[in-house]
C-alpha cells in the first residue's frame, strides 16, 4: 500500500479568480494566446468555461459556447507538464456531457490543420472536418487556416 495520498482530480467552473493563472497557463501554450481579457469576456458572456485541477494546481482549461442545440468548443489547452496523461479526454468527456446536459446535438471546433495532435484527439472522439476557414488563425508569417470540425452528441 502506498503511503502518498492519491492525487485528486477536478473539473471545476472558471471563476475571476482563476484569470491570471489561466491567461499566465495560456501564454505558454499558444504564439498567440487569448489575453487575460479575452478569458473574462467568456465569462462574462457567460460561456460554459472550466479549470482541471489535480490538487491544486492548474492542468488544463476550456471554454465552450451553447447556443440552442450547437456546442462550439472555443478553447481546450492542457499545461505542458501535465500533457499526454489523458487530461484533454478527460475535459473533452466532460465538454460533451455538459454539452448533452444542456439540449445540444452537435458540438463543432475550429484547429490550426498543423495541430495534428490535436486533430487526432478530436477523430477519435468522432469529429469530423466539416469545412475550411480561410485565413482564420494570425500566424507568423500571414495566417493560418482553420478546419472546421463537427461531432455528434450522442444522447
Ligand atoms: C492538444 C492537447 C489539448 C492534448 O492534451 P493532452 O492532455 O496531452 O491529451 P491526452 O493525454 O488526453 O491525449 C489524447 C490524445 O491526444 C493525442 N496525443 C497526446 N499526446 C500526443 C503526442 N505526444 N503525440 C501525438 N498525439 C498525442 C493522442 O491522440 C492521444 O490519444 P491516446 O491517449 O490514445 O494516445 C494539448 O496538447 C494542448 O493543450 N496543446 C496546446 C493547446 C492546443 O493545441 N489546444 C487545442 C487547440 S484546438
């Protein structure tokens, strides 16, 4: 038997308290990341918007849009030391069942046709490309298109 407490993992809703470590977390994962205001316009607006913490420290974030029977996954990022142990499945589980909670069909992202990562992530969870938004994302030289992805909710 271990003597370590087990780790205790949590989703939890994005509260004002949260924006720094968030806006600081997101720095370090995008080359252009949302800034600390863009985090409190989702609140505000109020988004469906939650932390992962394991104990207490920050693993990953998301925001997610419902609109009637649309879900669209604005964000999802998990902290580099904390990437590749399932957390991303994890928040991307709860998004649908939040999602389902609240009457919507069918949930839809936009990602950079680089991040195949996370591409693979969001095939296995059943989304498809649905289009391609030309220009959408700023990069370093120019801008990047989006592809536009689509899942069913199941009920
Ligand atoms: C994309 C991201 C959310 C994945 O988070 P994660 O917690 O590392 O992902 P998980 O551990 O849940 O892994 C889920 C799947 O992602 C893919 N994946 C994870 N690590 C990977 C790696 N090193 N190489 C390739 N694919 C990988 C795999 O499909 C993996 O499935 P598996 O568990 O069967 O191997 C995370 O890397 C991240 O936040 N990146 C920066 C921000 C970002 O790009 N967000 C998405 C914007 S649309």
């Amino acid at each position: 038997m271990s003597i370590w407490p087990q780790s205790v993992v949590r989703v939890e809703p994005m509260r004002q308290r949260d924006l720094d470590e968030v806006a600081a977390a997101e720095a370090t994962l995008f080359d252009f990341p949302w800034t600390r205001g863009n985090f409190a316009d989702s609140l505000q607006t109020g988004h469906s918007a939650w932390v992962c913490r394991v104990d207490r420290a920050l693993a990953g974030y998301g925001i997610m849009l419902l609109a009637l029977d649309e879900a669209h996954l604005l964000n999802l990022s998990v902290l580099k030391p904390w990437q590749g142990r399932g957390y991303a499945r994890g928040m991307l589980r709860h998004f649908f069942r939040t999602a389902r909670r609240n009457g919507a069909t069918r949930m839809y992202l936009e990602v950079r046709p680089s991040n195949s990562r996370a591409i693979a992530l969001y095939q296995d969870f059943g989304f498809v490309r649905v289009g391609l938004r030309r220009g959408y994302y700023p990069a370093g030289e120019g801008r990047e298109d989006a592809l536009v992805m689509a899942s069913d909710i199941p009920p």
